[in-house]
C-alpha cells in the first residue's frame, strides 16, 4: 500500500510538473536569480522615490536658500552643511533636492516615450503582420530606413526639428526612435503565430480574419514585446539624458532633470566635479536596474534563450 501511495505521489507530482504555465515557470526561475532581484530591487527603488520625491525633498529645488553662499568670480559654490547634505549648485538650490526630483521627471520622460513607442510599435506591427504583402514591405521598408541610423543621432534630429524644446518634444523624439524596434518585434512574432496550429485550426474553421488577428495571433506575440518595453525603458532614460545634455530637453531649469543638471554643471566642472558625478551615477545605476530585469525576463520567457 505505501508503494502504491508513493508511485500514485510521483505520478502526481509529475502531472503538476508538466501542467506549470510558461509564466508560472518564468517567476519559479526569476526569483531564484540574483540579476533579477538585483535590478527588480533597483527599478523599485527608483520607481518609490520618484513618486515620493516632492514629499521626501527637504526643500523646494527652485528656491535659491544658499544664494548668499555662491561667488562666481571664484567658482564657489554652497558646500556640504547642515540641512544640506549634498550642498547647492550654481543658483544656490539645495542639490538632494532637485537630484530626488529630477527622478520623477526623469521617470516621466522614459515611460511616457516607452509607452508611445510601445503604442506606435503595436500599430505598425500589427498592420506588417497581419495584412502581409505590400502593407508588410512598406512598413518594414520604413522600419529598416529608421533602424539604419543610429538611434541618438536620429532622436537628435526629431528634437532640432521643432523650434521651442519642452518636455513633450524631448518624448516624442525618443518615442519616435523606439517605434522601429517594437514594430520589427511584433511583425516577427506574429509571422510565427501565423503558421501555429490554433491559427490554422481557426482559418480552417472560418473565423474572420480580424478575430484570428486580435484573438489569437496578437495576445500570443505580445509577451517578447512587453519584454523588449524594459529595455527600451532604459534606453530611454539614457537618449532622454544625452538630448536634455545637449539643450533640447525643458528649457525651464526651475523643473529639474538629471540630463539639465548634467549640462548645467559643465561650467563648474573642473572644480567642483561631485555636482555631475550624482546625475550620472544615477543615470547609469536606474539604465542599469531596467537592463537586468529585462535580460533576465527575455531570458525566462524565451526556452532558446535559457542557459
């Protein structure tokens, strides 16, 4: 009888084994993986302190408090005191201040042109997979013209196009850059869709084209391109930085941004290097929180990819 009741636990045990889904499966190898962790515990970090900045700043980031502190004939600027752990910058603002809000500014920018990258990149995708023949050369063509540029020189180019720089036009220049990307994706995907059983079991039924599209091939391509959206995150929030760098960003400096601030302390840098050595290092530490969660996503989602 016990011999019976462990065969009949082993056999159990197997069928529960072998009926695991693909996203159950995917979280069983994430939260054994240190990288994810790793970058899962930055990313949420970042994405709190974003949202808690204007509550968690000690001062308001546009009063200049320490203007008395600043000489600019002798590159001085307010130092580390009390009150002000990080000191001020050039207009005498209290540096943690305006380093935690530019967080959320910089969160803003990088999900917003994510998600209309994301947007445009399903709609293109779409119509290039779904329809197929000349619909599909045309957008690929397209794709493949944007994809040939590098992708900062091209977000360079949208932005210098429109004549006042703000913050919707530093998103939508690094949204239009992520379109590409997304759409090749999701045309892909759905390609292999095309050919699965249950798509050919649903055309061989009849169901209409639309139905087979947006029930079946669509939801099934969606996960590597949702996948993909964490990486784009991150390089977002780096082309987001470089054009904010280079004066194409919110001209407005009272809003801070990690890129602005970057730009801001050039004038000061020889002396006074900590007030770019913070902007960056959280500029580099955020891209990378998004890059190891993604990787390691990609990774769990995709058998190919497993090591």
């Amino acid at each position: 009888m016990a011999l019976g009741v462990t065969k009949k636990e082993k056999i159990d045990g197997l069928a529960e084994s072998a009926g695991t889904s693909l996203a159950a499966s995917a979280w069983k190898r994430l939260r054994r993986s240190p990288v994810f962790l790793t970058g899962a515990v930055i990313t949420g970090l970042f994405i709190v302190l974003s949202l808690l900045s204007p509550w968690l700043a000690p001062h308001d980031p546009s009063e200049p408090m320490l203007i008395d502190q600043v000489v600019k004939a002798r590159n001085e600027i307010p130092q580390a005191q009390p009150g002000h752990p990080l000191g001020g910058d050039l207009q005498g603002r209290d540096f943690l201040s305006r380093l935690l809000v530019g967080s959320q500014q910089t969160l803003v920018v990088g999900v917003g042109a994510t998600l209309i990258g994301l947007t445009g990149g399903l709609i293109l995708g779409t119509l290039a997979g779904a329809i197929g023949g000349w619909v599909d050369s045309l957008v690929m063509r397209m794709v493949d013209v944007m994809l040939s540029l590098p992708s900062l020189l091209l977000a360079f180019s949208i932005a210098a196009m429109f004549a006042r720089p703000s913050q919707f036009t530093l998103i939508l220049a690094v949204a239009i850059v992520q379109i590409p990307v997304f759409a090749r994706l999701l045309r892909g995907s759905m390609l292999a869709q095309r050919h699965s059983d249950h798509v050919l079991a649903a055309t061989a039924l009849g169901v209409k084209k639309g139905a087979i599209v947006f029930r079946h091939m669509l939801p099934n391509s969606l996960s590597p391109v949702i996948v993909q959206s964490t990486l784009v995150l991150a390089t977002a929030i780096i082309e987001a930085a470089a054009l904010s760098f280079l004066g194409l960003g919110n001209p407005d400096d009272r809003v801070p941004e990690w890129g602005q601030m970057l730009s801001d302390v050039q004038k000061v840098f020889d002396t006074h290097p900590h007030l770019a050595a913070w902007p960056a290092i959280c500029i580099i530490v955020v891209a990378l929180g998004f890059t190891l969660m993604g990787e390691t996503l990609r990774e769990a989602l995709d058998p190919k990819n497993r090591r």
